[in-house]
C-alpha cells in the first residue's frame, strides 16, 4: 500500500465539503486539509487510520459501504448518523493514539458496526 499525500484543501475540496470539514480522506488522490489544520498530528492520524481503511477495501468498496451503511444509520440515528458509522468510530477512538496505526488490524472497523455511542 502507499502513502497518503497530505495536501491543502483545494477550492473543489471545499466545495465538495460544504466547507464544513477540517480535513477528508480523497484516495487515491492524498488527505486534504484545510491549512489551518496542515500541522495538527491528530487530525492527520485521524485521516490516516481513513487511508488505511480505504486501502484495505480496495479504495471503491470502501465508498461503497460507507455510503450504505449511513443510509441505514441515517434511518436508525438521524443526524447522529456520522458520528455512529464503523469507520468513523474506530477513526475517532484512536485520533489521539499516534502509535494505532502500528499495530491496527486489518478490517479493524467492522468491530464498531453493531455498537453505537
């Protein structure tokens, strides 16, 4: 698998975002932040653990199954949605564990489908 490339947040970038997002995980494409954000380890690490996701579920299944699966939690917890998708779960628990990405497992996420915060 190769890096991610960790880039400023381009106009497009914003656009896409609504402008809401610190930071987004684009692959194959790099991690996209916003400048302000370009030095802060944990959202970088936060995006990194999405890099990792993405890769292991070769980049297309992953937007897949994450756009699936916030279709089902949007009908379960509203707008709480986000916050409750496995992917996002296992990339918040461990954005301030700099050292998780050395020791993560393969398809980590999948522990947190069933659980909700």
């Amino acid at each position: 698998m190769f890096k991610p490339k960790i880039k400023r947040m381009n106009e497009f970038v914003k656009f896409i975002t609504f402008n809401t997002a610190k930071a987004i995980t684009l692959a194959p494409f790099g991690i996209y932040i916003k400048d302000k954000y370009l030095k802060d380890e944990y959202i970088i690490n936060h995006e990194k653990i999405h890099w990792k996701q993405e890769m292991e579920m070769f980049i297309i299944f992953f937007y897949i199954w994450y756009f699936m699966e916030w279709l089902w939690k949007t009908g379960i917890y509203g707008q709480r949605a986000y916050e409750n998708l496995s992917h996002e779960r296992e990339a918040f628990k461990y954005t301030y564990d700099l050292n998780y990405l050395k020791t993560r497992k393969i398809y980590s996420w999948i522990k947190y489908l069933s659980k909700s915060i």
